[in-house]
C-alpha cells in the first residue's frame, strides 16, 4: 500500500450529537438525524471506506493486506499491524457520560481476566473490549465546554457549601478533614450512590447558583445544563467534583489514564488510542461497577491539561504537544506554496477549510480526508485550506 487514499468518513448517530453542527461544517444540509462523530480511521467497529480502490473495501483490510507497507517498519515495531490511532469529529448537543480510561497495565489485567471468565465481547457489563489503554486529545474548533479532572477538594467542599443542601454538609466536611485522593475517592462513591432525592435537591440548587452572579456561577450554569440533559441521574453528584472546562477555539484538552472527564457542548477534532476500554461514572444507561472504577479513577486533584498549537518546523503547521505514543496532531494551515508532509509513519489528513491539494493525491474539501502510507511521498497547498494532521510520533516529537 503506497498510494495516498481517500477515506469516507463513518457517521455515528448517536443520541447526544448535533443534528446542524458537522452539516453546517461540511456545507451540507442537516438530515434530521443526530450527527456526532464521524470516523476517519481502521478501528474494527467502523473501519473508514477507501474511495476508489477495488479489493479494499476498508482502511482495516488494507492495512491488514500490506501491514508494513501501510504502516512502516517503526509504527508497525511499536504498536503491532494496527493503526494506533482514530481521528474523529465530534459534535455534541447533550453531555456526554463522565468516563474514565484504564492504563496499559489495567487494560490488559482486565482484558484477560474477562476472557478467562469468558465474558461475550457484546455483553453489556463488559467492561474491557482490548488490552489497550486510550489517551485522547479533544481540539476545539469553536467554543467548547467539558469536565475534567478532579478539583482541590476544599474549592469543591466550598461550592457545596454554596449550594445550600444539607445532605451534602458531611460531604462538605469529609472533604476538608482528609487527604485529597482518600476524600475524592470515598465522595465519588458516595456520589454514585446517592439517592435520587439528592439529585433532585442538587438540581433545584443549581440554577439559582448560576444565577447568582458570584464565582459559582459558570460552573454551576454548567452543571445546570447536565442536570437537564439527565434528570436524576447520580452522575451529576459525581460531575460536582470536576473542574468545568471552556476552551477556545484551536485550544485542546489532553485526557490521560484515569482522569474523569466529560464533553458538554461543542465541536472538535478528536484523536485517540485505537480502544475502546471505557467505564463510566454516570450521565449514562450504561453498566457502571462502581467497585472497579474506584480502583481506575486517578483520585489525584489537579488542573485540566490545556494545550495551545506551538509551531513545528514547517511552514503553517501548529503541533499540538502531549506524551502519547499512539498519536500526534498538528493544524496545518496551507498556503499557495506546497509543504511536504512526508513522514515514516502512517497519517490521516482531514481538510476542514478551503480545498488542500495534496501532491501526489486528490483534493480536499471541507470533511474529506486521506490516509497517506508511511513514507509516502506527500505535500500540502492550497490558500486559505486548514487540516488537521494525525500522524505516530515516531520521530521524538509528541
């Protein structure tokens, strides 16, 4: 496989994506049907079609059909005869559940201790689907909000404080009395399982909050919104104990191992580890073992990972910096002068703006994509064109 191919993106439809936001985007008219990701990529539940290339009926059965040749001797010595990464745009109307993501070495124990017990891959208390880890990284394309991360537990005892909920005063107190990752972790249980009276005495409490005008009131117009989107749901006790995210647009959040997160609203390009381990905190009708995520969760407070675009050494390109080994992304901003984009490793090129002409190649338009074989020879024009480059960090680079 050495030609540079296009992909057809995969549509995922599910409930909580826009039914205008990618349309608009792409220049198409709405459907009527939610839009919430499109995949560009070879993940084995929707492997992008290849436009053009009779044989191949996907990225996976090409990759599979000449895995060095797509993926180059370093990708494929690294990370075996898969492409590590997925691309993705996301558009999210509605939150999305509060996760978190294994480690490596989590991944794989319960990867096989689910085998062993054999647990059918489809089975909805699954909770291990590989024995991969999936760090990911969300770039916003315009105003974005999300959860991330747990805050200092005396900033989070102090808004429950200004909640005025008695139930939430032990809550409160536990959270000042002991050490950090012991008081998150004894509240995040505690959250999960709240009874719904709760919920519903949080959720009454939040909108006067926002309304406040005081240093709550972002954040609790925030939670707000969730409370609206899941009504009843304990996984709003549990979003309580995050930090609310905004970012602009070009800024993007890193999401390593066992940090609790969720997407709000907004559109973005994002970019993972080819997995699909996910448990969840709540905001979901989906299996939760609470005894199991309190051992993933990173308990640990800290600040959101914010990463802004830093220059690379080509000309227009904007490199996204963070410690996965799966994946790098960068923005490319093109000009009337082509700029080579060869690399050793396999990349996915999504063109969002303008038309980028890609030398050798096709065009692009706004929501196309191409996946260029590692090694391929491969440059960029086209004035007033941006794309989004997914490439393996096989060069230092990440």
């Amino acid at each position: 496989m050495t030609a540079i191919s296009l992909l057809a993106p995969v549509v995922r439809a599910y409930s909580w994506g826009s039914r205008t936001a990618i349309p608009a985007l792409l220049g198409q008219e709405p459907t009527g049907e939610p839009q919430a990701e499109l995949w560009f990529g070879a993940h084995p539940a929707a492997p992008s079609p290849l436009a053009g290339r009779p044989g191949a009926p996907d990225l996976a059965a090409a990759i599979a059909a000449d895995p060095a040749g797509a993926l180059g001797k370093a990708s494929l010595a690294a990370h075996g005869p898969e492409l590590p990464f997925l691309l993705k745009l996301l558009a999210a109307d509605r939150a999305l559940s509060v996760q978190v993501h294994p480690t490596r070495e989590q991944a794989r124990a319960g990867h096989d201790r689910e085998e062993a017990a054999g647990t059918p891959l489809d089975a909805p208390h699954r909770t291990f689907k590989d024995r991969h880890h999936k760090p990911e990284l969300l770039c916003a394309l315009g105003p974005f909000e999300a959860l991330c991360g747990f805050r200092d537990p005396a900033r989070t005892a102090a808004l429950l404080d200004a909640l005025s909920v008695p139930e939430l005063d032990r809550w409160a107190a536990l959270l000042r009395s002991r050490p950090p990752r012991d008081s998150l972790r004894r509240t995040l249980r505690a959250a999960l399982d709240a009874p719904e009276r709760l919920v519903r005495a949080v959720s009454t409490a939040l909108p006067p909050l926002a309304a406040a005008r005081g240093p709550w009131s972002t954040a609790a117009a925030a939670y707000a919104t969730v409370a609206g989107d899941f009504p009843g749901d304990p996984g709003l006790l549990a979003a309580l104990l995050l930090h609310h995210v905004r970012l602009d647009a070009g800024e993007a959040l890193y999401l390593a191992a066992g940090v609790p997160h969720a997407y709000l609203r907004g559109t973005g390009v994002e970019i993972m580890a080819n997995s699909d381990n996910v448990l969840r905190c709540g905001l979901t009708d989906k299996h939760i073992d609470t005894a199991l995520l309190s051992d993933v969760v990173d308990p640990t407070p800290g600040e959101p990972s914010v990463i802004r675009p830093t220059p690379t050494g080509t000309t227009g390109e904007g490199h996204y910096g963070c410690p996965a080994t799966e994946f790098a992304l960068s923005r490319v901003d093109a000009g009337v002068e082509a700029v080579c984009l060869t690399d050793a490793g396999p990349q996915v090129l999504l063109c969002l703006t303008g038309e980028a002409r890609l030398e050798p190649g096709p065009a692009l338009r706004a929501g196309a994509a191409a996946f260029v074989p590692a090694g391929a020879p491969c440059a960029v024009s086209g004035a007033g064109a941006v794309l989004y480059r997914a490439r393996v960090p096989l060069d230092g680079v990440s």
